[in-house]
C-alpha cells in the first residue's frame, strides 16, 4: 500500500519547519517593539511581596468568598511574610493642601506607603477604580493596589504623586 505525501507547499508557502531559499544572512533583524523602562517603580518591592501573598490566596481558595474572608487571609499570610500592615485603617483626606477634610476607610495600609483595596465581585466596576484613585489623590501614600479576587485573578495599580502638597 502506498503511502499518501502531503503537498510541500500550502497555498504557495513553504510548511514552517521547511527553510525558503530567499533568506540571506544579511537580512536586518525584526525590531521588538517592547521598551524596558529604566525608570523603578515606586514602591516595587513592596508592590512585589504584596501581590505574591494575593496570588498565593487566591491558588488556594479560588473565587466565591466574600471579601472579608479574603481579607482575613491576606491578613494572616502579611504576618507570616512579616509584612508590616494596618487592617482597615482611616486615612486622612486633605483639601486645598493641608486642611484634613475627613478620613477614607481602605482595607490595608502596608508599611505605611500602600493602601490595598479588596474586591470580591464578579466583575470589577469602574466606581470601584475611582474610589482607590481618589483615596490616593487626596490622601497621603501613593500608591494603591486593588485585588480582585474574581472569577479570573486580577489586579491593578495606580500611582498619584502628591508633589503639590510638599
């Protein structure tokens, strides 16, 4: 019985693993439109533990829970990793520079520079992106993370310098 060859060519062009005869060494390289930026980011390191204590929460409960049971596990695994944090703090909010106008309630206040915000929804709104933007622009840290431990894990970090208050 004989064997059936498949066609060298398909509409034309060679099979992938199959080298053309037009290649030439001196063919410029393709340019990778990927720019690492040499500028850090603020507060990475701790930006860094934070999200590997959110990604290990998450591998081991999923989604479903309410947020204060996320919240209560983020909790113990920050004191296990020796991460400082305050549960639930109130931070100030100023007005017109420094006049304290009222306090926002986040979920954590890390070492003092990140405010956490946790969301167990199925979907994450965009009121509850402004709400952390608007902590940060009003308040002293710069730097906010919101969690969001939904069907599919996902986060997002926001940075507001407040150099007009220095």
């Amino acid at each position: 019985m004989k064997k059936r060859r498949r066609p060298r060519t398909l509409r034309g062009r060679p099979r992938r693993n199959q080298q053309t005869s037009k290649t030439s060494k001196t063919s410029k390289p393709q340019l990778n439109h990927y720019h690492e930026s040499t500028t850090e980011l603020l507060e990475k390191a701790i930006t860094d533990k934070i999200l590997r204590v959110f990604y290990r929460v998450y591998d081991y409960l999923g989604f479903g829970f309410l947020e204060a049971v996320y919240c209560n596990a983020l909790a113990i695994e920050f004191a296990a990793e020796g991460i400082e944090f305050i549960r639930e703090p109130r931070i100030d909010v100023y007005y017109k520079g420094n006049q304290t106008i009222g306090q926002y309630k986040s979920d954590f206040l890390v070492e003092g520079r990140v405010v956490v915000e946790v969301k167990a929804s199925e979907i994450l709104s965009y009121a509850h992106k402004r709400q952390l933007l608007n902590c940060l622009s009003a308040s002293d840290p710069e730097v906010g993370l919101l969690l969001h431990f939904g069907p599919k894990i996902h986060f997002e970090r926001f940075v507001h310098t407040n150099k007009r208050r220095a």
